[in-house]
C-alpha cells in the first residue's frame, strides 16, 4: 500500500507527514504528532471524545482519514488558546465545574467552539441539542450547559470591546 | 447549616472553592492511560468469541505471526506453562485469563495478538484463525437451575448444579407469618437489567518489565492501585513477581463508577506479555469489548411489602435470582457476596424483614461491579421505594404521606434496622418536606388531577432512599483479606507548603482539590499550598482505593486524624516557641497563642519552620504524619427525590419536566463539587431508568454492544436537575461527612419509574421494570386495552 | 478499530473520479463525507480495496432555485443546509429532517448526496426525497442521467447508480404557493437513527384541494418507501381530518418494520400511523401560509 504525503497546519504549526491511507486522523494526531488532549471513547463515531476543528469547524477525528485532511487546517485543545492563557470557553469550564474527569472536556469545548460561531447566543435547549454529539458520563451536562453559557456572555463582551 | 470556620483564601470545608486538578484537562495535558508512550512500545489486540459458549478445538496463529509487524500470538496454552492462565475473582470464584479449551461467554478473551503498531495488532487479530464447536448456552438464569441444564463450571471441585450461593439474611419464619396475617400485602418481581457503566474512557494498561532491575511497571485505569498490586503479587508471584518489584501507576482516569476495581484478564495477559518479551505492552479496551464485559445488577427480585390496611408497613420480604455469567466477579468485600443489598428494608421503621438471594452460573460474562454505586445498594432501593409506591396505590394514599407515617424519626437514631444496620443519622421529614416544597408537590397533584380528569398521563414519583457507604469497619469489611481502611501521610515542608498523599484515586470526583480543603480546615493552610498525591503505589500509602463512595468517609476522615496528630505535635513546638507550656497553648485555625495573650501567637508556617530548623529538646524533628483510618461505622447519605413525568398516551412517549434531588450527606467539603457529583449521578440515574440495558438474544450474543445501541443520555435527555441539600453531620465521622458521588444514581432510578408508573395507573398499569422506555409503556397500554 | 488496508485516490474532478473508478472496477468506493463508509470500514463491515474521495470535486456544493426546480449539489454539507437561508425560508421540510440527523459534527461532513446514494432506508434524507418527488442526477462513464427518485433505490444498500456513477445533484419541484412539507422522525435518543419516521410534501390549489402530495417512510421497509395508497387517497381531495386518520391507518398497514432493539413491529405500526397523521397536519398548515 502507497503511503500519501500529506501537508496541514495544526495549531498554527505546518506539519508533513507520509502516511498510510488507512490512518485516522485521531490517531495522527495522537500518534503521530504526540498531541494527546484529543481523546478517543467510542468505535461508532458516537462520543465526540476526538472532536477537533477542521477548518473550522468541529469534526470527529475517530472519522477522518488523515490523507483528506492533506491541506487543512486544524485546532485540536492544545492549540486553542495561547500557552498559559485560557479560552473563553476553558475559563468557562473551570468557573462552572464544566468537568469532572476530564476526558470529555477536550471535545466538548472543540464542539462548543464551533456551536457559539454559529450562534453566539444559544438558548439551553439549543446548547444541549448542539452538544449532542458529545457524551460526558461525569457531570449530568448542568454545568456544561451553564459553562457555554457564559463563554457567550464573555465572547460577546470581547468582540463588543474590539467593535 | 454549616458554616465555614476558615477563610475563603484558606478555602477549608464549606468553600465552594475552584478545582486545583482543571488546568491540564482544561489544555489537553491530562495524562490518561492511552497517553503514556514508552520506549519500544508494542500493542496489544485481543481476539475475543462470537460465541457465548463453545469448545475450542485449534488456535491457528499462523496467518497471524506472518504478517509484518505481529510478534507474537498469545493462548491460554501458552499461559498454561506458568500456571497462569486461571486467576482468582475478589469473591473466590475462579476466572480465565486465557481459555485452554472453552469459552464461557460472547466476546471472552481468546488469545492475545502482540504487534509492533495498534493498526498491525488488529490486523493480526483478525487473521487469526480459531475453530470452534459451538455448544448451547444457558442464557436465561432460572433456566440455570433445571435438573437438566448442563453443568456449566465442572472445573470446580464439588459444583454439581449451577448454583454459586445461596444467602439470607434476617427472620424468615417470623416474616412469613407477618406477612400471611397481614392486612394488605402486595407482591411484585422486580428486574434490574444488566447494565455497564461506559465511562467515556474504556479500561486499559501499559505494562512494562524490565528484565535487569526485574520491576514491573502498569500504568493502569484502576480506582484501586494498591489492591492490584497485590493481586498481582498473589497471581504471579510464583514466576518471580514479587510486591516489592511491582509499581501500579494509575494516572488520570476518566471516570470509573465501578467500572475500574476489577482485574481484567486482559491485564494479566498483558503483564505476562511484557513479561515474556521484555518491552513495554500497551492494551487499550475498544468501546465493544469494554461495554461486553463487565456489567451491574442483573438482579430478578421478588418482592413482598405487608402493611395494615392504613399503611403502616410491617414486614418486608425479598428473594433474588441474581445472574453472575460464569464466574462470580463481583467486586464486593469479601464477607458480603450480595454486598449491602440488605439495605434494602429502606427509610422505614418497622420490625421484620427477610432477604435471600440465589447466584447462578449462566454463559455471560462476569463482571457484578458497580454502576456508581456502593455495593448493590441501588437494586435495594428499588425494590422497597417501588414496593412502598406500589402500596400506597394499593390503599389508595398520597405516597407522600406514606413514607412521612413510616419514616425512622430523628430521635431513633443510631437506629437499628431489621437486617442488622445501624444508620448514623438523618433527619428523613425534613429532606422529604424540602423536597416537596421545592418542586412545589402540592400544586403537581392538583395539575395532576386536573390532567386526569382531561385523560392525560401525568405522574409524581418520589424516591426517599437511605445509602450505606464508606466500606468498612475492618473486623467485618475486607477484600481479599485486606482490610478496608484508607489512608493518608502528610508532610508539611519548612515553608509551610504540604504534599499528602493518599491510598485512594480520583477518577473526577475532584479529590486534588477537597483534600485540600480537608487539611486546609485542619491546619489553617491554604488549600492552593497543598499538593495532593496519588494513584502511584511506590509513593503513596497503602490503601483501598475510591468506589461505593467511599473516599471521603475514609480517606478524608485520615487527612483529618493525620493533621490533628501535627497539630499536636506543632503545640509542642509552638510552647517552645513561645515559651510557655503545652498546656498553655490554643489553637485556632492556622496559629496558635498563648491563652489569655492571643496576641502571643505563631502561625502553623512559623510552627512548620521550626520543626525543622529549632527543635524543642527531646522532639524527633520534622513535621509530618500519617493516619490509617479503620471507620468504626459506615455512613448513611440518604435524600428524598421527586420527579415529574408526562406520558403520551397515543405514543408511549415519557417527558420528564422536572426533577428535584434532595441529599443529605452530611457535613460537605466543597458545595459546588458535591452539587456536580449529584447532577452526574443524576444523569446516570436517569440512564438505566430509561434508556440503558445490556440485550442478550437467546443463543447469549449481545445486541446492542455499541455506543449506537448501548443509549448513554446526551444533555439533550439528561434533564435540568435541580438539587438542595439538608445536612444530618455523621456522628462517628471525624468532618461529619458522609460520601455523597453515589446516591444520586440510586435514587433517581426508583423516582423516575414511580413517577411513570403513577402516569399509567389509570390504565390500570401497575408496574414496569427499567428502562421504561416510549415502547415498553405502549406494549403495556396495548396489553391493558386487550385485556379490557 | 481501525478499518482494513485500502488504497486512496482523490479525484479532483467528477471526470476523473469516473475514470479512476471505470479503471479499479467494482472494488472501488467513493467517499464524500465517508460518515456513512468510514464507520462501516471501521467496523469492518466494508473492505473495499480502493477509496476515491470526491469531496475535494470542485463546483458540487450548493443550493439554489434554478427554473422551476430547487437544485442541490451532492457535496452540500448537511450544516450547510441547516443553515441555508432559502432552505430555512422555504422548506421547513429539511430543517426538521436535519435538526434530527446525527449530531452537528457528523453533519458538518456528512453530505446530502453521500445520505441518499447509501441506500439506507435508515437515513433521512431518502423519505424527503420521496415526499418532494426528487430527481436525481448522476454522471457515469455513459455521461449523465436523470433518475426519478421511484426508480432510485433498489434494495438494501442498492440504488440505481453504477459503481461509477457519481450523484451530483438533486433537483425538487420548487416551492410554490399552497406547497408545504413536513417531517418527523421516533428516535430513542437523539442522534439516532429513526425507529420509525415520516416525511409529508403537499401542494393545495386556491380552494385547498390537493394536487399533489408525497409520503415518505423513514426506517420502516428494506428500502426507503412511497406510501403510495396514502396518496392516491389524498390526490385531488380536500383533506379532512377523516382522510387524515385513514391515511395514518393505511401507513400503519403498508408500512415493513420488523421488530428489533428499536421495538416491536406493532410498535412501529403504531408510531408511523401517529407521525403520519401529525406530519400530514403539520404539512397542511404550513401549506396554508
Ligand atoms: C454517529 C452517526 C449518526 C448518524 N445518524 C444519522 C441519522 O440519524 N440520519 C441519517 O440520515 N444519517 C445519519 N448518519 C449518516 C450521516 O448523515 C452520513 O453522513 C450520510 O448518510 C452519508 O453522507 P456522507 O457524505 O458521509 O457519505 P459517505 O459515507 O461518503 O458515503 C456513503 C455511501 O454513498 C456513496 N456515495 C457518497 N457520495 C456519493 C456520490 N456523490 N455519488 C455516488 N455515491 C456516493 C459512497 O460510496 C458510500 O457507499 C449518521 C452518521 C453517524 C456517523
Ligand atoms: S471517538 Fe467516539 S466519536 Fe470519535
Ligand atoms: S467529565 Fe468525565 S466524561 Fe465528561
């Protein structure tokens, strides 16, 4: 089987790699490039544990050929906030107890990224249908939903004080 | 209410204080098992049976070894030549590690493929050829006990049936003749699925041996690091793995619930890998194999409740068929086969109770841990609070009302219960009354009979449950012998920093953090200068590790004995100090001063300080403790919830528009990490309640073995939980605490499903088993509608 | 798990996807979103030899009115749907399909054409092909076909299309005056697939008589089903609610489910007679705006 050379930019960084077809973009990441915060909880595409942003938009990594990803651009956990700084939506998750175990967590504020791009102001129920993707066995989703909820107050002042 | 007796900056017990343990999660540096890397990593694939129960009649590695990569194929023969391939269960059962010549259930363990990469051990998995004989299983487990069902564990000694156990506790005779004098008394088989706890992150381990210094390491997804430890000592002892070569490494874990006391076989196969080949071996458990294997209850209950015709409940009576699959690998102390089931007489004050179980062998697979709960205590709670709702739609009475005419009173405690239990405390009106003003119950039973009289389904269930965790006093709790104590060893440095650790493991429950805040109240230190410590068995005291809630019972109750042992050995140091005498010295949270002067005073650092750099004459220097703390009592969490329900008559479809969750678990460490702990356990309430439940077809293969068909709630099925709290502090408890991550998942089952049965009762529906699902509520609809 | 070995193509042109796949024959699979491919690979339910992405095709992605017809290209997002003004505007029919389709991360890859050339009658989009009397174009390496969505699916996992047709595009009469749509789907939790779900297209003229009108059946048959005896039924009649409750009887009685995890089949009788019913009315209301 003919290895694919593949080009894209993770968290800002241009990597290229030769790899096989079969490669899950999970496991280059994971794997590959050692970037371990994307996580992997299910077979059948049903957790959101892997969840990262392609292009901008968030992705299930477990059910992504890496070969595809040849040119894109992606933001796993690591890469979403500076080092030492935190997102909007990680100071969420810590001032409303967003998490428990944390294995969840990565995916979880991937997906909600992704969520408060295209609705800035979500409602609860449009909070818990746009994370539906996402399981968490830990914390019951109250305090995940309250943690997207104020990630949206924060965003909207940011972008308010930059308008 | 409890109020705070230390700053917010110090952050003792009561503050709401943020998690220590968030940042790495928070940026992707957690370090969970799949994360560890080391050098000249193999991987492990098992290759597992389609079939529930068949001979093995050849093993064809062949196909396998040729591929690229593949080092080796891994059997129960291979096993076999160092006696390795059978190990014992937590109960005295006996489990395979790698079969030799049958398979007792689907999906068991067959052989082990070693390889180079993760992607070339699956395929090396797959070319492995097996040739099976299939043979009939014995699936259902009343079945088990024919006369003719084959005999399905000849490899013990003296089994002639498939019964495992027979265990009873309590008056039967008496209970009997309450029960047939009795006014009212109503009856009901009760069936708690199968179920499987799926924290997000499956089982796994890294193990890896290195043949100069002959230490073992395992990074392993374990609540109860030292516990393996030893187990494996015992297992593989005889091939030179001795306890002092062994260092289990539990690093983060994410989540456990149960899932993660026991020893897979997977595990010994892997350790005996790397054993044998002298590299790192790392086994990462698929969703499929993790939901397969392992499960909770399994429990077929026949239930009996008498009371007088006004209600007054006089004697319960409860006789279970309880399902182990092949081996009995419940993860419980080992004098408690059914572990705290006889809990199960509940909040109630009344005299005689009876409770028996029968454990059979069947072709599933083993497993009878925990689903978030201690020791069997949620099949317990379902079946009184299903059987006192049941009898209060028997005689017609508020269920409410019910449970406040038999509650155990305040002043009863220490109270006695029927099966031997002596509850700590609990104030089970007051939970109760702020439960229903809460939810506004009053109201609810208006709208309800107003719906009624409308024809819709409206229902109200309440649940007032009383829990018993915290395992154990240790003449009566051990597991393999062990006893059940925790611990704690904390070392305070000559700047008035700390480090402590634990024999305990968090798996989320936030243990870095309310630690912490336990030595924090303790010593006046800052929580955020206290490092906290553990999961790794070469640095961190023996202990039994975190499940059936046991932690903070236990372990917490060590950090505090610990502390109070420095803080007296800092007022030696602080009379020194301040030149007086022992005697003369106070104590108030962070410093101490001389009585009467307590502007003469030394704080615990300046104390801390001189324990290493001005010793009193006489006084070993340093400043550190450690505490083994053996409780001399379990704790009692109870809580009282109530649920709201809408059921569509035409559909079945079940709308769940409120839940109120009351706990009392005593004094509380960190308000808004409980209040998490109550909303997670909630959602895995709900779960089994109503979506959850491990299918078998009748040849023993699972059905729904998937995250696509095993139905774990999204937030969008998991409902706004709204919680409160009373606090009854435990007597026997050094803080007043209970444990509390547990009760949530054992009380929010019974609630749900008596609210959805009181919505079906003018259907003439008087019970459902869980999950009650849109088509188990429309299949009894129907079956009413034929029968009228 | 991890899927089997397989060689990948990208094609980077509809042209050159068929000629790669005339050229690798019957044991080569194109990918769009691969949200249905992929999982079944994974699983190993699906070996192929040889992938060819398409989802790199240029010029596949969009929605439009064109003459009489609503155009969708094969590559249009399932998030790019639900988002879509015109989609939102006029055919409410595919917003209440959507919102009940996976999660949004599968459906910000998984593609409109990938969900209906599966051939699984356990998807959604198929049933609101049937309602909307779609057509389906498809180039192969005999150049291009219309085909009506009746003569597209053939059995489980077959459609109309040769291993080396590429579906590119669907086209649904446009939205007109007196024309609406509606569609609901049981499911035991969302994301799931539907234990039973039903898709309901109407068209009224001024005095509310029907004209037209389709009913699709999600997940209740081997292959995504007409309720054909419903429509005639309806078919030039003003619709009352006796008509509504005979269609929802009919569909109860036409409909194939077999008993599974998702419930028994009277059960799924039951719920597609119920869904029919509420979608039919659904349908008729926004038809009357
Ligand atoms: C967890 C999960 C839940 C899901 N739930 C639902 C659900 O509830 N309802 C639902 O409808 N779907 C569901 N899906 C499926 C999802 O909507 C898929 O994305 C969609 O059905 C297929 O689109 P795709 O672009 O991913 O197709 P692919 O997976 O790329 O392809 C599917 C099949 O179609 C063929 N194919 C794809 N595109 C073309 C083309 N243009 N021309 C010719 N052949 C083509 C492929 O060869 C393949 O055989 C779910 C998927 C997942 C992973
Ligand atoms: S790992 Fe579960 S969805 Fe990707
Ligand atoms: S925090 Fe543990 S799974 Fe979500």
């Amino acid at each position: 089987m003919a290895k694919h050379e593949v080009t894209m930019t993770i968290n800002g960084q241009s990597v290229t790699a030769e790899v096989d077809s079969r490669l899950l973009l999970v496991h280059f990441i994971r794997e590959n490039l050692d970037m371990t915060g994307t996580h992997i909880g299910c077979d059948t595409s049903n957790c959101g544990a892997c969840t990262i942003l392609l292009d901008g938009k968030s992705v299930k990594a477990c059910t992504y050929l890496t070969v595809r990803a040849d040119g894109a651009e992606i933001t796993t956990i690591e890469g979403l906030a500076p080092e030492g700084t935190n997102h909007p939506l990680q100071q969420a998750f810590h001032d409303q107890h967003g998490l428990h175990c944390g294995f969840c967590t990565p995916g979880m504020i991937m997906r909600s990224v992704d969520l408060l791009k295209n609705n800035p102001n979500p409602t609860e129920e449009e909070i818990r249908w746009g994370i539906s993707g996402n399981l968490c066995r830990c914390t019951g989703y109250n305090n995940i939903v309250k943690s997207v909820q104020q990630a949206a107050k924060e965003m909207a002042k940011e972008k308010e004080a930059t308008v | 209410m409890f109020k705070c007796k230390t700053s917010a900056e110090v952050g003792g017990m009561g503050h709401s204080v943020k998690r220590k343990e968030d940042a790495r999660f928070l940026h992707g540096k957690g370090n969970y098992v799949d994360d560890t890397k080391l050098p000249g990593q193999l991987h492990m694939v098992m290759v597992r049976s389609p079939y529930a129960y068949a001979k093995i009649k050849s093993i064809n590695k062949e196909k396998a070894l040729a591929i690229d990569g593949v080092l080796a194929v891994i059997t129960g023969e291979d096993l076999a030549q160092y006696n390795l391939h059978w190990m014992p269960t937590l109960l005295s059962d006996t489990q395979m590690v790698l079969p030799t010549d049958t398979v007792m259930h689907q999906s068991q363990e067959v052989c082990a493929v070693i390889a180079t990469d993760r992607y070339v051990a699956v395929d090396g998995a797959e070319a492995v050829e097996v040739d099976y004989e299939p043979m009939q299983a014995i699936v259902d487990p009343f079945k088990a006990l024919d006369d003719d069902a084959p005999l399905l564990r000849p490899d013990k000694e003296g089994q002639e049936d498939n019964q495992i156990y027979h265990w009873e506790r309590g008056d039967r005779a008496k209970t009997d003749e309450v029960i047939a004098n009795a006014d009212v008394v109503v009856k009901e088989r009760i069936y708690l699925p199968r179920i499987h706890v799926a924290s997000i992150e499956t089982c796994g381990c890294n193990a890896s041996y290195d043949k100069d210094t002959q230490k073992l390491t395992v990074y392993l997804t374990t609540q109860a690091p030292h516990a393996i430890r030893t187990v494996v000592a015992l297992v593989a002892g005889h091939v030179g793995l001795s306890e002092e070569k062994i260092r289990i490494i539990s690093p983060d874990i994410g989540g456990g619930f149960g899932g993660k006391v026991p020893v897979y076989p997977a595990y010994v196969v892997a350790i005996a890998a790397t054993f044998l080949i002298g590299k790192p071996v790392k086994w990462i458990e698929d969703r499929s194999e993790n939901l397969v294997n392992g499960f909770a209850r399994d429990y077929h209950m026949d239930c009996e409740l008498a009371a007088t015709k006004d209600g007054k409940i006089q004697a319960f009576k409860v006789s279970t068929l309880a399902d182990h699959g092949y081996t009995d690998s419940s993860a419980n102390p080992s004098k408690y086969p059914t572990g705290m089931f006889s809990i199960c007489t509940g909040s109630y004050d009344y005299e005689h109770a009876f409770a028996e179980l029968d454990a059979v062998y069947t072709n599933k697979a083993p497993g009878g841990v925990a689903y978030r709960c201690s020791f069997r205590v949620t099949e317990a709670v379902h079946a009184i609070e299903r059987m006192v709702d049941k009898l209060a739609a028997e005689i017609d009475k508020d269920p409410a009302l019910l449970r406040f005419e038999n509650f155990i009173k305040k002043e009863q405690f220490p109270y006695e219960s029927p099966l031997g239990w002596s509850y700590d405390s609990g104030d089970y009106k007051a939970t109760l009354e702020k439960a229903m003003e809460m939810i506004g119950y009053d109201d609810y039973k208006k709208e309800q009979a107003e719906k009624r009289a409308q024809g819709k389904l409206m229902g109200i269930g309440i649940c007032t449950f009383t829990e018993v965790v915290g395992a154990g006093p240790s003449k009566d709790f051990d597991i393999l012998g062990i006893a059940m104590f925790d611990s704690a060893e904390i070392r305070v440095h000559p700047t008035g920093k700390a480090l402590a650790r634990f024999g305990t493991k968090s798996q989320g429950q936030g243990h870095e953090t309310t630690y912490a805040q336990i030595l924090a109240e303790e010593l006046g230190i800052p929580y955020t200068d206290i490092e906290i410590d553990e999961g790794d068995t070469d640095t961190a005291p023996y202990g039994l590790g975190t499940y059936a809630s046991r932690s903070t019972p236990t372990a917490g109750a060590a950090a505090a004995i610990a502390a109070r042992k420095l803080r007296d050995k800092g007022k030696k140091i602080a009379a020194h100090l301040l030149e007086v005498s022992e005697e003369d010295i106070e104590w108030e949270v962070g410093k101490y001063f001389v009585k009467g002067a307590p502007e003469k005073s030394k704080t615990i650092q300046d104390v801390a300080f001189a324990a290493y750099t001005n010793i009193p004459p006489g006084l070993e220097p340093g400043f550190e403790a450690t505490h083994y703390y053996d409780p001399p009592n379990l704790t009692f969490p109870n809580g009282a919830y109530i649920c709201v329900v809408e059921v569509e008559e035409e559909t079945g479809a079940i709308d769940v528009k409120r839940f109120v969750a009351i706990d009392d678990c005593g004094n509380i460490i960190n308000p808004m990490i409980v209040e998490g702990q109550v909303h997670g356990g909630l959602t895995q309430g709900i779960a089994p309640a109503m979506y959850e439940g491990i299918e078998y077809d009748d040849e023993g293969n699972v059905l729904n073995g998937t995250l696509m068909d095993y139905l774990v709630p999204t937030a969008v099925e998991s409902p706004h939980w709204e919680t409160g709290h009373t606090i009854t502090p435990s007597p026997h408890h050094p803080l007043g605490a209970k444990g509390v991550a547990e009760s949530p998942t054992v009380g929010a089952p019974p609630a749900i499903a008596n609210a959805i049965i009181d919505a079906v009762a003018p259907l003439g529906i008087k019970h459902l088993d869980i999950p009650i699902t849109p088509a188990k509520v429309w299949e009894a609809i129907q079956a009413q509608k034929a029968k009228a | 798990m991890i899927p089997a070995n397989f060689n990948y193509h990208k094609a980077t042109s509809v042209k050159e996807a068929i000629a790669l796949s005339s050229e690798l024959g019957e044991e080569a699979k194109y990918m769009s979103g691969g949200h249905s491919l992929l999982p079944m690979m994974k699983l190993r339910f699906a070996t192929p030899e040889h992938i060819i992405d398409i989802s790199k095709i240029e010029g596949l992605s969009y929605i439009k009115e064109d003459g009489d017809m609503l155009k969708i290209g094969a590559l249009t997002t399932q998030t790019e749907m639900e988002h879509n003004t015109l989609l939102k505007e006029s055919y409410p029919i595919m917003g209440d399909a959507i919102w009940l389709t996976a999660d949004p991360s599968v459906r910000n890859v998984g593609t409109i054409g990938g969900n209906i050339a599966h051939g699984d009658a356990a998807n959604d989009q198929p049933a609101l092909m049937l309602a909307m009397r779609a057509n389906i174009v498809a180039e192969g390496a005999d150049g291009t076909k219309t085909i009506p969505i009746d003569e597209f699916f053939h059995g489980f996992y077959m459609t109309a299309l040769e291993p080396s047709d590429i579906l590119t595009e669907i086209q649904i009469p446009k939205a007109k005056k007196g024309s609406g749509g509606a569609y609901h789907k049981v499911e035991r939790k969302v994301g799931d697939y539907a234990t039973a779900g039903v898709a309901v297209h109407v068209e009224l003229d001024d005095s509310g008589v029907c004209q037209q009108v389709g009913i699709g059946l999600t997940n209740v048959s081997a292959v995504p089903m007409r309720l054909e005896r419903g429509e005639e039924l309806l078919r030039g009649q003003e619709i009352t609610d006796e008509l509504i409750e005979q269609v929802g009887q009919i569909a109860s009685e036409d409909c194939e489910p077999e008993s599974d995890l998702r419930g028994s089949e009277a059960y799924k009788r039951s719920v597609v007679n119920t869904i029919t019913k509420r979608m039919l009315n659904k349908a008729l209301e926004r038809a009357r705006q």
